[in-house]
C-alpha cells in the first residue's frame, strides 16, 4: 500500500484528487489543507508520496518543501498552478527536491478530472519509485535531529561549476537529450559545465506540460553559458544554443535551407510520452548519419528514447545513459542499458565529461 499526502488548501482540489485515487486499491490519501497541518502529517502519517500545492496560507508550498527535505525526506509531485509565476515556482521547488511537477487542471470539472487524472495517478506512482539522494541535505538533517533550528534553502542559491574547456569537434552533429522524471535538476547538472564554444546545437525532449517548458529554458538560460530557448516555432539549430522542446507537443529535426532545423510538431496519439524522445531522435536520423548524433537518455519513468537511441546505436551512433545510482527514476536509461544499447553509462555529475569526452572521440 502506497501512503500518499495530498496538501492543498483548495477543497475542490482536494476532491479531484479523491475521486482521481477513487479506483486505486493501492493507494492510502491523508489530506492537509496547509503546510503546517502537512508537517504534522507528515511525521504521524508517515506518508510514501507527497503532492504539494504551492500558493497555501500561512505556510507556502516552497517553505514547506524545504522543511520536509530536511525533517523526513519523502518524494514530492508539486501541483501547480498554469501560470508565469506558478511555473516558476514549481521550477523552483524541483530545485529544492520535488521529483516532478504536474499543471492543476482547468476547464469544465468532466474534462478536469478526464485529463488530470492518468496524470496524477501516473506521476503519483513514478515518484512512488523515486530515489532521493541519502546526502541531500545531510549536514541539516542532523542538525534538525540535534534540535538546531533548520536554516532554509533558497532555490536561487547557485553552486559555482567550472566550465570545461572547448573541443574542436568538426562538422555537422547534434546531441539529442531525453528525459522524464526528476529531468530538470538533471539538466541544470549537465548543461551547467558546458562551455559558450560547444560545437553541436542540443535539443532537450523533457516531458513536462506546456506552461512549464518556458520557464525551464528560462532557468536554464541563466545557469549556462550556453544560450537555452524553447522551442515554439521553426528554429535554425545552431552551436553553442540547447533547444527544449515545447511541452504537452513533440520535436522533431529537419532541414531548412540546407542547414538542420527544429520544428514543434502536434503530439502523435500513438506514443504515450511528450516531447517524445523517440520521435526525436527518428526524426534526426532521417537527416543526419548515425555518426553525428548523440544520444543522452538520463532520469525519467517508462522507457521513451530507449528503442530510438537503440537503433542509433546499432547504426552506428553514441548513446550515454544516467547510472542507476545516481537517477531520480532509472525507467528510461535503464531500458536502454537493458537493451545493451548504452555506450556509456555513468552518473550524473560525470555525464557533461563524458558528453566532451565522446564528442572529442
């Protein structure tokens, strides 16, 4: 039985998430209706999961986030508002250690409960099998346990990461980027090294929905020297620049006045995931030899990029995967290391090497 925490203050919010967990038997709800009464719960109910909203009274979602990181680690799916500021600040709290984030739903409450749903219960049951660092926040932990009051962690408190120097890669390539559950912490990591004379543009297939992707090429841009955009229209792909694709919409490369492009294109029905890895990757493979892409399948649920990047590498092609002991979620790069299609597989602070290194190659 998984114990699942849902804190919203809203009582329509806390129904929709009733009803959504109504026919899973496998699944234990205790609610909070603010951030105090989740902390209270959260040492009595000693829950598995928590989703989290983050505009609360008297105590935020952000505030008490940071609280639970340190008291009793425990996964957490922020529910966020769609809006510029709510995904900003869900952005924030994957910072501080949420594993995913999903947008609250809007509309006619039939057409709520019809999207939001699969959604939650899915994200639910991934963060469910989420690894959280034992070192994540260690020194305050203990701290906490000794009866020293916790000091808060800001988001905005960046960690210095020196650049790695400049490879002369030549030629025509790209580096295609998949990646789910637990993604954007994982992303700040790998791209936060990268040096402003990278040779290959990166395009970035992040499931994650629509009013979110803006606000992490946003975040992003302001962590590296690389220059990060969304990609929301037509885009010539060009060195030293990492494209994330549109949210809730697929990805795909092709080629536009002679140079590689990447296009927004309508979610296909029949894949499960978006943007689709998979896709992604077909999509460059009818435009570029196998020998001039590169695969990194890092932290997310399922397995989307796994049989792409597997015929990548049979033809060819170099694929890094995200080691076991360091991902949120093992799902995708562990298919592909499954399949015996993984180049490379190496923990997550090793991944911007390893992608220099393999380029150099």
């Amino acid at each position: 039985m998984t114990r699942l925490l849902v804190v919203d203050d809203s009582p329509l919010m806390r129904r929709l998430m009733s009803e959504a967990f109504a026919c899973e038997a496998d699944f234990e709800l205790e609610f909070a209706r603010s951030g105090l009464e989740a902390l209270e719960k959260l040492h009595a109910f000693r829950p598995d999961v928590v989703t989290l909203d983050v505009e609360m009274p008297e105590m935020n979602g952000l505030e008490c986030l940071d609280r639970i990181m340190v008291e009793r680690p425990t996964p957490v799916v922020v529910v966020s508002a769609v809006t510029v500021q709510g995904a900003e600040e869900a952005l924030a709290a994957m910072e501080l250690g949420a594993v995913d984030v999903v947008a609250k739903p809007g509309g006619a409450l039939s057409l709520r409960m019809e999207v939001f749903a699969p959604q939650i219960v899915e994200k639910v049951r991934a963060a469910s099998r989420a690894k959280l660092p034992a070192t994540h926040r260690l020194r305050e932990r203990v701290r906490a346990k000794m009866g020293a009051a916790p000091q808060p962690q800001h988001a905005s408190r960046l960690r210095p990461s020196p650049r790695l120097a400049a490879i002369p890669a030549q030629g025509e390539g790209l580096v295609l980027v998949g990646c789910s559950t637990g993604g954007p912490p994982a992303l700040d990591v790998l791209l936060r090294p990268l040096p402003a004379s990278f040779p290959w543009p990166i395009v970035v297939a992040q499931h994650m929905p629509a009013s979110f992707t803006g606000a992490l090429a946003k975040r992003l841009n302001g962590l590296t020297a690389l220059d990060v955009v969304e990609l929301s229209r037509p885009e010539k792909l060009a060195a030293g620049c990492v494209y994330v694709a549109r949210g809730d919409a697929d990805v795909i490369v092709s080629r536009r006045g002679g140079g590689l492009a990447g296009l927004s294109a309508p979610a296909d029905a029949a894949r499960r995931w978006h943007p689709s890895v998979d896709r992604l990757v077909e999509s460059a493979l009818e435009h570029l030899p196998a020998a001039r892409i590169l695969g990194v399948l890092m932290t997310g649920m399922g397995d989307d990029g796994a049989a792409a990047m597997g015929r990548l590498f049979d033809a060819g092609g170099r694929t890094l995967a995200e080691s076991e002991e360091s991902a949120v979620v093992w799902g995708m790069p562990g298919a592909l290391v499954r399949a015996g299609c993984a180049s490379e597989v190496c923990d997550l602070d090793q991944l911007p090497r390893a992608l220099i290194a393999a380029l150099a190659a």
